[in-house]
C-alpha cells in the first residue's frame, strides 16, 4: 500500500473509531451495567455517506467530506471510491463462497428514486462509476409503504438474508423522494477451525457482577495474543487457501485486563489502536488456556443522532441542506423553496461467530425527502363571501350560498 493510500485508509479508521464511540454515546450504551451488545458497520455507514456526497454542493458537500476525513482539494469522492476499492473491497474471495478459500464479501449499492423524477445524468454516472450502483424507480408518493418492502427485500436478498426490515414501518412516506442503500456481506472460515467437540458450557462474567454459563469454544494451539497496557489482544486469521491474491482478514478480539475494563477501553481507543497496536500482532505463541465465546448479535439502530454529535449538521437540515446535484427536476434544483435533505439514517447489522469462523451482514439506508416552504397565506373573511355544501364524491350541491352581514339572520 502507498503512503497516499494508506493516509486515507486511515481517514476511514478515524471516522470509524469516532462514529462508534458517539453511537455508544447517543444509545445510551456506554455505561458500564447498562450496555447491551452492540455491532455497527462504519463501512456500510461511510458509502451511504459517499454517495450523498456525490449529490452534495458547498458547504453541505464540504461537511461531509470533513467527516470522512477526506482531502478537500480535488475530487474527494474519486480518492474515497477508489481506495476503498483497491485497498479494501477487493474481493479476491468471492468464487470461493467462504467456504475453503477466501472469505466472500459482497458489496451492492443502489439509489432508489421517486419515478416522477430522474436523476441528474452525472449523479448518475458518478453512482455508477464509483459504487457500481444502478438506479431504481418506485412510487414514493403514492405507494410509499410498498416502495420501502421493495427496498427491504432488496437488502434482503444482498445480504444473503440475513438482514430483515431495514426501513421500519412509517419510515417512507409521501414526502420521500430519494432513498440511498448500501449492503455489505462477509463469511470467512477460520485459518484454524476449532473442534466443536471443544466447546463446553463455562463462566461467563457479566458487566454487573452476575455470572452465566455460555458455550465457549477451546483450543490447545499457538494463538496471536499480545498484551498492552490495559488490555489483551488476540487476533484470529481468515483463511485464504488457493488464493494467494485476496486481501488478508481477521478478527480481532480485545480483552480488558479488568472484567468491567470495557468502558474505560471503549473510552480510549483510538485510530492509533487499529493503525499501530493491533498490527503488532504477528507472532504465536503458546496459550495456557483459550476460551472464546460462540456470539451471534442482530442490531438495528437510527444513526443521525450520532453523525448529528460529530458535526453532520447540514444534510439534515431542510433550509441548509445542499444536494441540488442530484434530482433533474427544477421542482427542486430551480426552487429556492423546495429542498431536498436527510430525514434519517437506518442501519441493521448481523455477527455470527462460531467453531468454523464468522458470517457478517449490513445493510445502510439514508432517506431523503422534499420539503417545500411557501409565504403563508392570509384568510380573513372580513367581508361578504360565498359558500357551498356539497357531496365530494358525486359533486352534487346540497346547499350554497353567501353571506353578507353574519348578524343578520333574515
């Protein structure tokens, strides 16, 4: 990897390492007794976040942009795609399924546009070439809830099933106009696979002091573990059999020293930990006694209120927001009262972790409606006016008239 590459992947572990702690914060997941499991694809969250930014201009565009640490000199979007598509998403595993050779990891994006409406060709163009993503036409204003089952299967289908109902109920609705997803799919078999007939019931020791039995898987081999200042680190290889040109990937395990160390862990990371401590982890050694749980979480989650703490203010803004490079309409590039913004963020994730190795799903959806303001109106019925009282579905006039002076009854 080049120096210039690697600056920028290292923009993404910043990003990621910020979203995640805010996500911690805004969840109400950072205190000690109260945390609950909890998994989140950045990744996912970031393209979600690039494509926005391939529709944004101004101030709205450079918001983005500084919050995924990109350059803001030049085409920040084409350095974003490119790398992440070189360095990170090359998926030399995919023809092996997962399954003996390399992990398999699927990547689909798509935008989802009110039929009504096209596309600006270069937003278009510019999905396309940098997130190989097509465009889909539904009816947002008529059928909105049939739009966000479409969009849900879609998800669906992309993550191998794995992720259900990514857009809850009521989420769409007859204001949505534009709608960007993205999914991420990953199964990888263990390096070294661990013997189910291992696994046994042991103690598992919970953040408020209770204790439970759980199935954890067991080995005798040389593992890499390293141990810093107030945690342990193991890291357990994917493997890449028969296929010397994928991308290594691993799993990482970080063990406080202390058994409620997590806050105070979760506290201190830094893109440093990921950059530099973890990479430190290359030698095996013998390990006296390994027990790791088998974990399968789901989770589901709003995400603007955590962008919204890190500074992404504008996107979700209707009066301030700036994607005017999207939608070919002058319903909304040529009317200063109608914008479009983010009304919201949705993402599910999946983690399963046992004897044979890791299955992840994630799927990401941003929202985007139209609001229009007009200069409201005056209805002072100071004066004599007519009226009428009829049946709306045949138009038949039961009464009309009008009045001159309210006082007078006749």
């Amino acid at each position: 990897m080049d120096v210039q590459a690697a600056a920028e992947v290292q923009g993404v572990s910043e990003f990621s390492m910020e979203l995640y702690q805010a996500l911690l914060k805004t969840s109400n997941n950072n205190h000690d007794e109260k945390a609950t499991n909890l998994v989140m694809s950045p990744l996912s969250i970031a393209i979600t976040l690039a494509m926005a930014l391939a529709g944004a201009k101004g101030a709205t565009r450079k918001q983005i942009a500084q919050l995924l640490k990109l350059p803001q000199e030049g085409d920040p979007l084409h350095k974003f795609s490119s790398q992440l598509r070189s360095v990170v998403l090359a998926d030399g595993g995919s023809e092996h399924g997962g399954g003996g050779g390399g992990p398999l990891l699927k990547v689909a994006n798509r935008v989802w546009v009110e039929q009504s409406l096209k596309l600006k060709p270069t937003f278009q163009k510019l999905l396309k070439n940098s997130f190989g993503s097509e465009a889909g036409s539904v009816d947002f204003i008529h059928e909105p809830n049939e739009a966000r089952e479409e969009i849900n299967a879609w998800a669906k289908e992309e993550t191998c099933g794995r992720i259900e109902n990514l857009l809850p109920e009521g989420s769409i609705n007859n204001l949505t106009r534009l709608l960007l997803t993205n999914a991420l799919y990953f199964k990888g078999t263990w390096q070294e696979p661990f013997a189910e007939s291992n696994t046994k019931d042991r103690e598992f020791y919970l953040l408020d002091g209770r204790s439970l039995k759980v199935p954890m898987m067991q080995t005798k081999k040389k593992q890499q573990v390293k141990s810093f200042e107030t945690f342990k680190a193991l890291r357990l290889r994917y493997s890449t059999v028969g296929n010397d040109k994928c991308h290594i990937f691993s799993m990482y395990i970080l063990l406080p020293h202390e058994k409620k160390g997590l806050l105070q862990l979760e506290q201190s990371l830094d893109p440093k930990v990921l950059s530099h401590d973890l990479a430190q982890i290359t030698r095996e050694v013998p390990v006296s006694d390994f027990q790791l749980p088998k974990f399968k979480i789901k989770c589901g989650f709003e995400v603007f209120q955590a962008l919204q703490s890190l500074g992404l203010t504008l996107p979700f803004l209707p009066n301030d927001a700036d994607f005017t490079e999207m939608l070919d309409s002058s319903v909304v590039a040529g009317d200063d009262h109608c914008r479009l913004y983010i009304s919201d963020i949705f993402q599910k994730v999946f983690v399963e972790v046992n004897e044979k190795g890791t299955e992840a799903a994630a799927a990401t959806g941003a929202i985007m409606e139209l609001m229009c303001y007009q200069e409201p109106e005056h209805f002072v019925a100071d004066h004599p006016f007519l009226f009428i009282i009829k049946e709306e579905s045949t138009n038949v006039i039961l009464f009309i008239g009008h009045v001159t002076n309210p006082t007078e009854a006749n």
